[in-house]
C-alpha cells in the first residue's frame, strides 16, 4: 500500500504561479511512477503529468506543456508539480498518484491522494 498526501493548493489570479507536493509514504514508494491527475468542476478527470521511477521519461497533458514541470526526489519519496501561467481552466482538483509504470491514463495508476484544489480567477 502506498500513501500519498497532497499540499499546496490554493487560489492564484491568471498568470499566476502555484507549486503543488506531493509525499508519498509506505511499500516501497520510490519504484513507483507518480503523477497528477485533475478533475475540474462537473468534468472528467483528466492527465496532467507523470513522471517516471527513475526519472528518464515525463509525460505532460497537451493542455499544460510548456507551463507546468514536474518533479521528483526518491530520497524523500516526494514529486512536485510547478504550474506556471495559470489560466482559469486550471481550476480543478488536484489528485496525485502512483503505479507501477508511467501512463496517461487513470487506469495505470493503483493510488491516488484525496486531491488538493486549485482555483483560478482571471
């Protein structure tokens, strides 16, 4: 079992910039993909980024390449998620997750977080 915590979230105006964390606790946390998915509001949820195990491949949404990064450090079993140039269709929540290989559908991930919200205004 893995657990993953989410922190950071918040309200940030257009063109702002907001850092999302995520700590990651249990079975061998560290050989897991992690990632973030969001669920904006009345939506599906949808990929935003992941990140692989050992770091060598980073998937992004089409929706948030080029303004948002991700990253991870294995020592303190933790992967972040730098947004950069928010716009109001950012606002959803925030779920990180982990599993054992990189994928962009939700499918490939067995854990999730409770999700961390993130709003927008313009």
């Amino acid at each position: 079992q893995v657990f993953l915590e989410e922190s950071g979230g918040g309200q940030a105006q257009a063109g702002g910039s907001l850092r999302l964390s995520c700590g990651a606790s249990g079975r061998t946390s560290s050989r897991y993909a992690m990632g973030w998915f969001r669920q904006p509001p009345g939506k599906a949820r949808e990929f935003v980024t992941a990140i692989s195990s050992n770091e060598e491949r980073r998937y992004y949404g089409e929706t948030v390449k080029g303004r948002f990064f991700i990253s991870r450090d294995t020592a303190k079993n933790t992967v972040a998620l730098q947004m950069h140039s928010l716009i109001p269709e950012d606002t959803a929540l925030y779920f990180c997750v982990a599993g054992p290989g990189i994928g962009v559908r939700t499918v490939d991930y067995d854990y999730w977080g409770r999700g961390t919200q993130v709003t927008v205004s313009s």
